[in-house]
C-alpha cells in the first residue's frame, strides 16, 4: 500500500489513506492482535507509545493512553486519516463549505482539522518522509486481503456521506449502513451505521469515536483459529443477513469484528 508523496497533479495532491487511531494501555499486546488479523507493523517510535500498522487497503495507528495530549482513554479509537498535501485538501474543503477546515505544524509533523457533521474533529496527518526517531519495518508481511473499515455510528447518515465525499472517499448514503472506500488505490474504508440503540460498541471520549472493524478475503474460520491459538478464547464466527461475521474481544477489552469479502 503505497500513497504518492511527491504528485503535483490534482489526484496525487489529494491522495488518502483511512487510518484509525486507537488509545491503549497495552501497545504491544494491541499491535500482536493486529498482526494476528493480517495487518503489518510499518513504522514504530524509537522510544516506544506510537506505531503504525498496514494492511492490504488502509492503516491503523497505536498510541499509548497515557500519553494521550488530548485525554483518550484506554480502548477508544477515533476516525483520522493520513493524506499527501494537508494544504490541497484544506483549500478544497473550505471551497465545499467546510470553512473550519485549517493546518497546523504540530512536532511530528502537519495535521489537517476539519470538524465533522457531528461536531467533533476529526485529524488528517500530511504524509511525512522524515522518520528520524522511528524504526521501519517491511509493510509486505501484511495480508494483502485484509482491508481496514472503521465504522462511525450516526444518526446524521446523509451529511456523513457528504462529509467523507468531500474528504475523497467514494459511496453513497444508506439509511442503515454503507461504506466509503478511498480513491486512487487500495488505502481503506469507512463505514457509516445509522445508530439504534444507546448501548454503542464504542469507547466515548475526545473525538469522532470509531469501532475497529477489517475485512478480510482469508477463510474466517483460519483467522478465528489462530486467534484461539493465541489465547483469544472468545472468537467465534456469527452468521447474519448480510454474511458470516468474526467477533473476537481485543486487548482493550473492544469488540472487533472481522467481515468475510470475496
């Protein structure tokens, strides 16, 4: 999974990659689980509380709890994203309406934010190149068949799908559920749930909060196999309407869900 960094045409310029950011009080017993679902370590922090992890379509990012500036529990995942040029995209949001849209350099690098129909900011870290501080592993040791699709519970369907639009994912609203992939490669999704109920499988806190959720083209049954194996007792494979499912309970104590794809 690769985004151009270097592109000065419109589509490089406006390259994007879903990459949901969960909080933990474990970093490495969440990045083992990940691995366990087909993801790939990529780039990790020298001096530990940060790593980034790839899958075969989008990205999942680990950050120590403790070390949280913005205050995030322990278990919470919020929706962010990683994009080529903070600056193209800031320029087209604020031409679509979303004046709030700004950049700001933070110490690891330029970060896009643009407030979310719900009210609640969401961050786009520009792509950086400088990794002093950080080691690098081989992204080609994750499951190419796996994709990541953090899912966002609202009952705003309608305005999230022009939100996500607007940010450069492509699909359409559903009054139940829906999912908007990202452009120009296989860099994830996100999926849109119209909320019906109170009890959300989601952990509250500052930000737009997301249930981690991937698909995966491997066989459920291998995958829940080697989740056992590893001591993740309380996997199982849950037939429903619309395919076979995978629910297993993370480190964190999260429900993750992992769905069958062709």
């Amino acid at each position: 999974m690769t985004v151009s960094t270097g592109g000065t045409d419109r589509e490089s310029a406006g390259g994007i990659v879903v990459c949901p950011v969960r909080f933990t009080d474990d970093l490495a017993a969440m990045r083992d689980f990940l691995v366990l679902l087909g993801l790939a370590p990529r780039v990790e922090s020298e001096v530990g509380g940060w790593v980034d992890l790839v899958a075969g379509g989008g990205m999942v990012a680990l950050h120590d709890a403790a070390s949280s500036d913005v205050g995030a529990p322990a278990g919470m995942s919020i929706l962010s994203f990683q994009v080529d040029d903070a600056d193209f995209l800031a320029r087209s949001l604020r031409s679509t309406g979303f004046d709030d849209a700004a950049v700001y350099d933070e110490n690891y690098g330029r970060v896009l934010t643009v407030a979310d129909p719900l009210g609640e900011q969401v961050l786009l870290n520009e792509r950086s190149g400088d990794l002093y501080g950080y080691r690098v592993h081989d992204p080609d040791l994750c499951n190419p068949g796996t994709r990541v699709v953090p899912v966002r519970f609202t009952d705003q369907t309608t305005a999230y799908a022009r939100f996500l639009n607007r940010l450069g994912l492509a699909g359409d609203p559903d009054p139940a559920y829906a999912v908007f992939t990202a452009r120009g490669g296989d860099h994830g999704s996100v999926g849109i749930r119209r909320v019906h109920r109170d009890d959300l499988p989601v952990v509250a806190g500052p930000g737009p909060s997301v249930q981690l959720t991937v698909t995966s083209t491997e066989p459920l049954d291998d995958v829940a196999a080697r989740l056992i194996a590893a001591g993740h007792e309380d996997a199982e494979i849950v037939n429903e309407a619309f395919g076979d499912v995978l629910s297993v309970t993370d480190p964190d104590g999260q429900p993750v869900q992992v769905h069958q794809s062709g």
